[in-house]
C-alpha cells in the first residue's frame, strides 16, 4: 500500500516531444510486434468454464439484463495476461495489444484528439499506465465519467544504474527494492530478468524496446542452516544491501580480464556484465553496443496457475494489482463490445491503469500526476467543440464516480486475530469493499451504497473491510484521487492472502465475481446514480 499523497489539479494539458521508436529489429515477443499491422476487431478470449457459480445469474431483473456469457469464466484469460505482464511496461503493453484488438483507437497524449460518441479510445504514458474510455452515444456537455482506476507496479527488485559487481568468483547483479515486498520470499527462487531498453540505430535515433528473459537467469541463495543454527529461533532478518544480491554467473578469467581494460567512460558496458548485456542482445537481436540504456526488473520465472485440491485457487506473482488491472480492462471492453452496447449510454465509461502505486504515486506516471483528470477536461473540450468551461468541467466531475480498484486482506487462517473481529473477508465471497475513519480509503457511507446497489440488483455478493484499531492502515490511489477534483470514489478489491510475496494466492470465484461487478458497474450505474440525490 501506498503512502496518500496529495497535488492540485493542474489545467493546462502537458506537452512532449513525439516519440519516434521504428524498430528494425525482430520483436522478442508477439505480444509487442507492431501495433500498425493489427486490425481492429471484436477480441476473442479463450473460454475457462465455471463448474460451480458461486452467484446465480439476475435474469429475474429486466432492467440489467445477463448476457449469454454470463457463465463464462475470464480466469485461463486472467492467467495469460499474468504471465505475459513480467513488468509494468508488459502489462501496459500486453493491455495495449488487446484494446487495439478490440477496437479501441489509439490516442497520442501530444497530438490533437478527434473524438465521436460511440467512440472507444485510449492513450499510454511512459508504456507504463494507461487510460482507455468508450463515450455513450447520447452523451452530452457535463455528463459523468464512470471509472475504474487500478496500478501496473508491484513490489519488486530493481537493477541499479550500475548492476555489475563481483564477489568471492562470482558476478553478481546489484539490485534495489521497489516498494514493501516480503523480500525474504524472493530467496532461492529461479529469477531472471525482464523490462526495456534503449537501443541506438544506425540513423542515429533511438528504439524503445521490451525484453523479457523466460528461463532461470539468477537466483538469490539463503545461507544454510548449519552456518546459521539459531534462524528459526530468531527469524530469517536479512539485510538488504548485504545479503539480497542475486548471482549471475561464476567469474571467468576473461571477465576478470575484461573488467580490468575498461576506462572510467560510462558505457552499459561499463555498468552491467558483459554477460547480461550478451544475453539482452541475443534476445533483442542486436548489437551489444546498441543498448544504451536499461530498465530492468528482476522478476520470478515459476509460471501463474491454478492451485488447490479442486483448483479454486489462483497461485501467482503481481495479483496484487495486474488481477484487478485485468478485471477492470475486460469489464471495459466487454461492455461495449457490440456497437448498440453504447446506443443508450450517456456517460464515457473509463478506465486508468497507473504506475508507481507501490512508492507513493508520485510521479509522471502515477495517480499522482493528474494524467485521469486532463484527459477528462480534453474530453469534455473536445466533445463540446470548443473550450469547455469551468462550469461544464465541474458538472462532469459533479455525476462522475471512481471505483479504486486494489487487492484486499483476506483473512488468513493461521492469524486469525489479525482482523478485527467482524470484518474478516473470506477469499470466494466476493468484492471487498474498503473502508477507513481516517480516509486511507476514499469509501463514503454514499459510495458504498451505490457499488452494493450494482451488486444486489446483479445478485453479486460484496464483503466489507475495516483494521483493527490497534494496526496500521495502509492506503490506495483511491483517497489521492478523490482529493485531486473531489470525485465520489468507493476503495474495493479481490480478497488474497500473501499479499506483497513474490508469489501470492487469491480466489478463482472472485475473479469471475470482480469482473461481472465491474462489468455490471460500467452498464448500470448511470440508471442506479439518478435514483438518490444527496445535496
């Protein structure tokens, strides 16, 4: 959980130069081949049936009708999306692919937007959040937004600007943390290394690439128990800059040699083993001394699957928070999927997918840059063929409504009385919804009315949170952006166990459940809002 920071909503748009990235070399995935050669269409999931609903379909509600594929699991699709998003900049990549796929129009932040009602746009930042919306096709000046926000990030290590080091005959790889992991799980595990790079042209310009290394790579050894007897005593305390270092490789003479002929001009050469370097260069088949920059996060190869005796558990890194990021994604492109699936709709249905939740949200590509709010006021502007005013903007914000989307406590059987007593969510039940006194979650007694009346008239179960009194609470995006323009926003998440592990487990069932609540949010809630006037 991330630390609640607050900013003032800036209004003019943020100018950059445009990117010019034209790749030449062979892509090392088909997930990130070039976007310009794929068509728009309706996207195709594979199918993952549900042998056992946990909540019946509301076809007994003409008002929301269930489609056909409301029996339909999205968790083998969930998986996939797991395991092609090693990094933050996969997981925006990989959601970039499938709006394309779906239809949606890709927007450039630093060109002009041409935007229609019925139309389904979307936009990236930084190839590490993103922002896609659909605009009901009886939209007008000052209707709502109905939003989804989730983040990318999860707690991971980091290569730091200078990787390469060497001790006792082996090359080893300096890493730092990134936000509050369990880090003694991240030992003896088979790690490698994925994120991007910068690689240099032959024109002289520049390509922003994704790489990612699928098999074992390094490893990070516990110290065995008999140069250690008391660690059960006294529990595994390992320091992080000592002892958290993976290993690379055993150092070879050549490499001994290697490091001793190098200059004190800073190169990748320089910074990172050669070996690495060889490694990134064969999967991105190029050059070594084409790689000029690299960002890069060391991540767990152990593939996300299904767990249990009857396979009712999801067992998987970054659940927390690619599964609700998924959720919300497909919720968007499955309600507007069929063009009359907007006919009816005055609202722009949206979704944000931000970076850097883990460390606080503060920067270029976090939910603390007010990236959610512009698009919304050069939505309005653009909608409105003109300059929308401030009071246009303000009667946006006035029927908008924020769904902050981010795993939950489940309760965990070994450490029951970590809960407080009566707010215990169990993993299979359902949504839980957030709520804290002192506004580390953004639920209001309103809000949470409105998201638990989504979920009643679909007969969805929903489950509430409260911590203890005598614990600390941690925080989401939710109270960061509520406070950006004053936007009503619920806090609600997927309940899991291990959260912040390098592998963590949460509940098939509740997938399914979180994705038709959202779903369900997306198509109904502009009917459900106009039922209760507050002020």
């Amino acid at each position: 959980m991330a630390a609640i920071a607050r900013f003032q909503f800036l209004q003019p748009y943020p100018i950059s130069k445009p990117s010019a990235f034209f790749s030449k070399f062979r892509q090392s995935s088909p997930s990130f081949s070039s976007f310009s050669s794929i068509k728009p269409c309706r996207i195709h999931f594979r199918k993952f049936s549900v042998t056992s609903p946990l909540c019946s379909s509301s076809g007994s509600i003409p008002e929301f009708p269930e489609s056909s594929e409301s029996s339909t699991s999205i968790v083998g699709d969930l998986l996939d999306y797991l395991n092609e998003s090693w990094t933050q900049f996969h997981a925006t990549a990989e959601a970039k692919r499938q709006l394309i796929a779906a239809g949606f129009h890709l927007l450039k932040e630093n060109e002009k937007w041409d935007l229609q009602p019925g139309g389904r746009y979307f936009f990236t930042r930084n190839m590490s959040s993103l922002v896609a919306f659909a605009i009901g096709k009886k939209y007008s000046i000052g209707d709502g937004f109905h939003v989804i926000a989730a983040h990318t990030d999860s707690p991971c290590l980091k290569l730091k600007p200078k990787s390469a080091s060497t001790k006792s005959g082996y090359l080893m790889v300096n890493v730092q943390t990134y936000g509050g992991g369990l880090w003694h799980t991240w030992f003896d595990r088979d790690l490698s290394v994925a994120g991007r790079v910068i690689l240099r042209d032959d024109d002289g310009s520049f390509l922003h690439r994704l790489v990612k290394i699928t098999r074992p790579l390094l490893r990070v050894p516990t110290l065995a128990i008999h140069l250690n007897r008391t660690v059960n005593q006294d529990g595994f305390k390992p320091n992080l800059e000592t002892h958290l270092i993976p290993l690379l490789a055993t150092k070879t003479e050549n490499a001994t040699a290697d490091s001793t002929e190098k200059s004190n001009v800073s190169s990748s050469k320089d910074v990172h083993h050669q070996l690495l370097l060889k490694i990134l260069s064969d999967e991105l088949s190029c050059k070594i001394e084409d790689i000029v920059s690299v960002e890069l996060n060391i991540c767990d190869t152990q593939p996300s699957c299904l767990g249990g005796a009857n396979n009712e558990f999801i067992f998987s890194g970054r659940l927390d928070n690619l599964a609700s990021s998924f959720c919300g994604l497909r919720a968007l492109v499955d309600s507007c999927a069929l063009p009359e699936d907007l006919s009816n709709e005055n609202s722009i249905r949206m979704i944000a997918l931000f970076d850097n939740e883990e460390v606080g949200s503060d920067s270029c590509q976090g939910a603390g840059a007010p990236t959610m709010f512009e698009a919304m006021r050069r939505i309005t502007d653009c909608l409105s063929h003109q300059s929308a005013g401030e009071t246009d903007f303000a009667r946006a914000i006035r029927h908008s409504f924020l769904v902050s989307a981010d795993m939950a406590h489940g309760v965990h059987p070994n450490f029951v009385d970590k809960h407080e007593e009566h707010h215990r969510p169990e993993l299979q039940k359902g949504l839980v919804i957030k709520h804290n006194a002192n506004q580390r979650y953004a639920t209001s007694g309103i809000t949470s009315f409105l998201f638990k009346e989504v979920a009643r008239l679909h007969s969805l179960p929903t489950q509430d949170f409260v911590v203890r009194n005598d614990m600390g609470c941690g925080s989401t995006i939710g109270p960061i952006l509520a406070a950006g323009v004053g936007i009503r926003t619920v806090d609600c998440g997927i309940a899991q166990l291990s959260m912040h592990s390098v592998r963590e487990i949460c509940g098939k069932e509740d997938v399914d459940i979180a994705y038709k609540h959202f779903k369900a949010f997306y198509q109904s809630f502009s009917s459900i809002d106009r039922k209760l006037n507050v002020d």
